[in-house]
C-alpha cells in the first residue's frame, strides 16, 4: 500500500512538472497572456459600457436590466481582481503581491461568485413571476435594490472566512504562496461543501426549475393564440418570440 501512494505520488509530481515546462515556454506564456489581456479588455470595456447604458438611460432601468447591471459590476471587479494575479502568480509560482492582497483577492473573487450565481437566480425567479403570474404585480424599483443590497450582504458575509484564513506559507526556495489556512480540517471541509450548495447546487436547481416553468408558459400561451384575430395572434406571437429571446441571453449569461 505504501509503494502505491509513493508511486501515485510521484506520478502526481511528475505530471505537474511535465505541465509547469510545457506552460512555460515562452510562445505558450505570450499566448497565455495574450488571451488574458483580451478577456480583460473585453471583460471591463463590456460591462463598464452596459453600467453606462443603464445609468444614462432611465428608459432602460428596467427590474431584469438592474439585475444585469449588478451583473456586470460584479464581473468588472472580478476582472480587475482575478485576470491580473491568476496568470502572474502561475507563471512566477509564488506569492509576491504581500500579506493583504493574500486576504483581500481570495475573499473578493469568492464575493464575485456569489454576487453572480445569487443575481442570475434573482433574475430567474422575477422572470418566473413576471410570465408564469403575468397578472400579479411586478416588482418595485427599491424592492430590486434591496435584493441587491441584500444579496451584496450576504456574498461578502459567506466569503469572509476567505479574508480571514489565507496566509503567505514559506517554501523551500525561500518564496511565499498563499493559502487557507484553517484552524481545524473539518472547518475547511465545511466551507468547500458550504460553498458548492450555496454557488452551485440551490442556484442552478432554482434557475433551472424557472426556467424550466417559463418555456412551458410560453409554449402553452402560444399554443391557446391560436384560435385568436389574426392581427391580434401576430402581436401576441411576437411577444412571446421576444421573451423567449430574452429568456434565452438571461439563461446563456
């Protein structure tokens, strides 16, 4: 049993040694940094101009558009945290941007993460009301705020043990990479289990379950159009056509 975990181990080395060479060739690191420059590029000039859009126009401060908006702040900052420190501590292998930001980045890129899989299953849960109970009312503009204050509360909330239990751990070659750090194994345990349910489990069980219920109102609505004037079927059709298309972006986003 030993000599197999020793080979596993080995093999486990030998395969991460193989991939740091290949991914630090010089060509493979420009290509790499080329495409990070472009996701970072686009990632910040996309969503700045969508936070634009909104805020300029009140025509399109529309409930789902606020939510895009929060959307797209959330994907900025993740940008502005993530693109520069990702490739820059893969290639170094090592930790040099100091003590705070081994805090700071990790607890920020958790509260990116929430923010989005939290907005994207409010949109899903207004759109569900909005087609499957069009006769109820819609939601406030400050109840949709609220939402995003609370949902803003509650990702920095969750992601805080990120702040509070990473550290700079010294290597052999005297460099520093920074890591969680629990008090106990279980806590980190139960953070990681904590956080799937909470980023990936309930979020896309919610959006789906919505989404789901919104195609079948919509094919059932189309389908009882039919018998309608002919004028009044074409508006009716294209209504539908046009909320599929926007439940289609919101579901792809």
């Amino acid at each position: 049993m030993e000599n197999t975990t020793n080979m596993t181990n080995a093999t486990m080395d030998s395969n991460h040694t193989i991939t740091d060479q290949v991914m630090h060739k010089p060509v493979l690191m420009g290509i790499f940094v080329l495409l990070y420059c472009i996701i970072f590029l686009l990632g910040v000039s996309g969503n700045t101009l969508v936070v634009y859009v909104v805020v300029r126009n009140k025509t399109m401060q529309t409930i789902t558009n606020i939510f895009i908006t929060n959307l797209a702040v959330s994907d900025i900052l993740m940008c502005l945290l993530a693109v520069p420190f990702t490739p820059l501590g893969y290639f170094l292998q090592s930790w040099v941007f100091g003590e705070a930001l081994c805090h700071i980045v990790p607890m920020s890129l958790g509260i990116c993460v929430y923010v989005s899989t939290l907005t994207s299953t409010a949109i899903a849960v207004d759109r569900y009301f909005v087609i499957v109970y069009p006769f109820k009312p819609r939601m406030k503009v400050f109840v949709c705020l609220l939402m995003i204050v609370a949902i803003w509360v509650i990702s920095i909330s969750i992601s805080l043990p990120l702040g509070i239990y990473m550290e700079l751990t010294p290597q052999a070659d005297e460099s520093f990479m920074c890591r969680e750090k629990w008090p106990r194994v279980q806590a980190g345990q139960f953070f990681t289990v904590t956080s799937l349910i909470l980023q990936y489990i309930v979020p896309c069980s919610i959006i789906t379950y919505c989404y789901t219920k919104v195609s079948l109102a919509l094919k059932k609505r189309s389908r009882s159009k039919i018998g309608s004037g002919s004028k009044s079927r074409e508006r009716d059709e294209m209504e539908i056509k046009r909320k599929r298309r926007t439940n289609k972006m919101l579901i792809a986003m």
